[in-house]
C-alpha cells in the first residue's frame, strides 16, 4: 500500500512531561511526521482531539483521571477515528489495548527503530487503497469502493486527486504523480500536469491553432506540449486529427 500524500499528524498523550517531549522529540525526527501536538493528561488529550484533525494518537495507559484505555474507548465509537498506539512501561494491558484495536502497543523506553515501525504503520493505515482494482473513496459516513475501470480520468487538486467516472467524482488523498506511477500498467496516460486520462477512454486527438486536446465520451482535456508526444506515442499518431 502506497504511504500518504503528506505527513501525518499525531498527538503524544502522557502525564509525564519529560516522556511526552522525548517521544514528540523521536517523532519530530521521522520526515513521515508532520503536526505533533502535546497533551499532559486525558483531559487535555480529548480538548486536542476536539479541535485539532489528526491521524494517530500515542497514549500513555496510566494517566490519572482518564487513562489512555478510556481516551481509547471513546475514539472507538467515532465513525473515523484516529490510529491509536498504546506506550507504556509494562506489558498487562497489552490484551486490553488490541480489543480496543490499537494499532501499536509501545514499551518505553521507547527505541527509535520501534517508533518508527510504528509510524510506518500509520501511514499505511491512513493511506488511501489506490494501487489495487478498487479504490476506496470515503466520503463522510460513507465509504465508496469505486472500480478502477470506471475511472475515465484523474484530474489534480493540489495533493489530492479528483477521480471522474460516469457517476460521478469522487476525491482521495494522493497526488497526481502517485497515481501516474502506480497505475501506468493499467493504461494511464499523463497527458497534462493536472490530468491522467484512461487511454481506452480517449477517443481522438485534436490540434487546434496549435493547442492539443484529446476527446473522451462528453469531455475535452487540453494535451500540454511536454506530454503530447507520450499521447502520441501510447495511441498511434493515426488518431489525431488537425483543426484549423
């Protein structure tokens, strides 16, 4: 599964300061991290967790108050909620944290190489499914399972992506150029930087006072000068045609 299209943000949850600087620290260092935010207690945790948008949470079990298992529990019932990784210095609520399906269970002192498994995990929990026959769009409460072969063109939106089928568009979180890469063996053609178009899709190439298009069923996608010779070269020159 590809990683994400950008880093990850995490909270770090722990009543002990020192452990809760030395892991956002650790994570600081990971180029896969974006965002870390900082909580001294369960209740500081869940006020971060209302306001900020984040992709994992790491938990220390044993805050007074309201433990990590308790944060845990109530982000279970959420329709999306964040990846949750347990750290803790002991191993007896190891069965505990993976009912609630925790996605890691950290020992401390927490080594730089575990961490970093961890964080490797993140990313592809959180990644969209967008190498495979089907894409997994989610949208809202809602989660889409759109075919690839429906696809007739993917348009960029900064790091996302727009895809187009005949029912509609749908969006992920994964830039262009990822998509170009992955899914060139299923006959992708880049024919813009802000367009990948199904080649069975493309039903002719149009020069027009020297700016090129291609056709597909109901839309026309401009051809950028850079890429044209690939369209061409992927179709057979024999399917364009020139306008005056």
């Amino acid at each position: 599964m590809p990683g994400p299209s950008k880093p990850i943000n995490v909270l770090v949850a722990d009543d002990e300061q020192p452990a809760v600087e030395e892991l956002a620290f650790l994570l600081g260092r990971d180029a896969r991290v974006g965002e870390i935010h900082r909580a001294g207690s369960g209740g500081a945790a869940v006020r971060l967790l209302e306001e900020k948008d984040v992709d994992a949470v790491f938990l220390d079990i044993h805050m007074p108050a309201l433990s990590g298992l308790d944060i845990a529990r109530a982000l279970s019932r959420h329709r999306q909620p964040p990846a949750v990784v347990f750290v803790t210095a002991d191993e007896e609520h190891a069965l505990a944290a993976f009912e609630l399906a925790a996605l890691d269970y950290l020992l401390k002192p927490v080594r730089p190489e575990r961490l970093a498994e961890s964080v490797r995990r993140i990313c592809d929990a959180v990644a969209p499914e967008v190498d495979a026959e089907t894409v997994t769009v989610v949208q809202g409460a809602t989660t889409k399972l759109i075919r690839r072969d429906s696809i007739s063109y993917v348009q960029a939106q900064g790091d996302y992506a727009r895809l187009h089928t005949a029912e509609g568009s749908y969006l992920v979180r994964v830039p262009l150029a990822d998509l170009e890469s992955q899914w060139s063996d299923a006959g992708f053609v880049r024919i813009h930087r802000s367009y990948l178009v199904a080649r069975p899709r493309i039903r002719q190439i149009r020069i027009t006072a020297g700016r090129a298009s291609v056709q597909l069923d109901g839309v026309e996608l401009p051809v950028s000068r850079r890429h044209l010779p690939g369209v061409r070269a992927a179709l057979g020159t024999g399917r364009s045609r020139q306008t005056p």
